[in-house]
C-alpha cells in the first residue's frame, strides 16, 4: 500500500478510504461496486482462489467485460507483487509522509 498510497493521494485519492481498506467490510465509506471489487481482490489473494458467481456476476453488470478485465488484471499483478513482497518481508519505503503501508503480520516458524 506504500507506493499505491503516495501516487493515489497525489491523484487526490480518498486518504479515508485508503485508511479503511483493510476493514473495508465494516466500513460505511465504500460503494457496492467499491465492495464488490474489494471482495474480488481478497478472493483472488487465497489459496485456492474461489469466486463467487454472484460477486462475479455483479460486477460484470456494474463494470462491464472491458474493465473487469482491467480491474482482474490489476488485482493480479497486485497480489504478484505483494507475494513476492512477502519472501523479502519488505517493509514500507515511506515515499511520502502519511502514506500507509498496511502490512499482515507475519508468522515466525
């Protein structure tokens, strides 16, 4: 989220918003739409990924066939990144004050 939040809150992205991403579910300050492709990005990061017909469904109809393939497409090189991420437990590179790296704790074997 480091490097998505400095370039997003210089595009004048929702900083509440970015705050709220990891309790996105409990938060009144996402759209449906906002929801729904929220809880396609969690879907596509488990292992296996599952998704729902009808969350699929729903965005097809509220986005459309071009940028769902954008916004999949997004998710995935996302997740990529942040899995590889994870095997150097990078840390936040503070690209800018304020911004948020919202980081999973990691398991110690």
């Amino acid at each position: 989220m480091d490097i998505n939040s400095a370039v997003g809150g210089k595009l004048g992205f929702d900083q509440a918003k970015i705050a709220a991403i990891s309790s996105w579910r409990g938060s009144e300050l996402f759209t449906q739409t906002e929801r729904d492709a929220l809880a396609l990005a969690d879907a596509m990061a488990d292992a296996p990924a599952t998704i729902d017909d009808d969350l699929f469904n729903r965005l097809l109809i509220a986005l459309g066939t071009e940028q769902l393939v954008e916004l999949t497409n997004a998710i995935a090189w996302e997740n990529f990144r942040a899995r590889g991420n994870r095997v150097f437990n990078a840390q936040s590179e503070n690209y800018y004050e304020g911004a948020l790296c919202m980081l999973p704790a990691r398991e110690v074997a």
